[in-house]
C-alpha cells in the first residue's frame, strides 16, 4: 500500500519536472533568474553543446587502424584540434556567463544573481538533449511546439 502511494507520488513528481513545473524543481533551478539563463542559452547555437560529441568524433578517428602515415596525420588533428576545441568552449563559457549576468542584471534589479553565470556556463556545455530541466525554446527564441 504505502510502496504503491510513495510510486503514484514519484510518478506525479517526474511528471511535474517534464512538465517544468517550477515547484518542482530543485532549488538550484528554481526562481525567475534561472529560467532566464536556461531560456538564453537554449535561444542559441553555441559551441560547447558540440564539445563531447566532437571529442567523441576525434577520440574515435585517433583509434582507426591504418597505415603509419595516416596514424601521424590523425594524431596531428588530434593533437591540434583538441586544444582548440577546448580553448573555444571555455571562452564561449566565460562569455556566456558575462552575459546572461549582465542581462539578467539589467533585466531583475534586486534579485539575487549569485551563481547564475556559472549556472548559464554549465548549461552552455551540455548536450542540448540532455539538459534538464528540459528546454522549452528552439534556438532562435522558437517556443517549442507541444506534442500532441
């Protein structure tokens, strides 16, 4: 009986997450502040929600058996492409943090905005499909249409 209850409340819980509920949400998510740094990072393409899949892509091109020539090409790319991909997600981090703080300054006079840089940061590098809460724009600021 009780098992049975704490699972219909679970499953009401998980509903009210993909939903988006703001209640709830965990505390690190909640509040008006936060749902605008996860609204303009998912308003936009950037280049650390690429970073796992591409160095997915170089992990797996530097393990392709071939002739010693070409082994020393791919471990060139390898060796230059990493860093650079590396460089450009940290920038592209700091910039988004500096941004959405300043935005969202401009925008919630008063509000407390304590960690919300480090928040956008940290949404801006994961994959788009994995983020969660889940995102409810398309980039471009496109609401997303609801499922029928």
């Amino acid at each position: 009986m009780q098992r049975e209850r704490d699972k219909a409340l679970r499953a009401k819980h998980r509903e009210a997450l993909l939903r988006g509920d703001e209640r709830a949400l965990p505390a690190r998510d909640r509040g008006p502040v936060r749902k605008f740094a996860r609204d303009w990072v998912d308003s936009r393409r950037l280049p650390g929600q690429y970073f796992l899949p591409v160095v997915f892509i170089i992990m797996l091109l530097s393990m392709v058996p071939a002739t010693p020539a070409i082994q020393s090409v791919v471990l060139l790319v390898y060796t230059l492409s990493l860093p650079v991909v590396m460089v450009l997600v940290l920038g592209s981090a700091f910039y988004v943090g500096r941004r959405v703080k300043k935005e969202a300054a401009a925008r919630f006079p008063g509000e407390n905005l304590r960690g919300v840089a480090f928040y956008a940061a940290m949404r801006s590098t994961q994959i788009r499909r994995l983020r969660f809460p889940k995102p409810t724009l398309l980039p471009g600021g496109v609401p997303i249409p609801p499922k029928d």
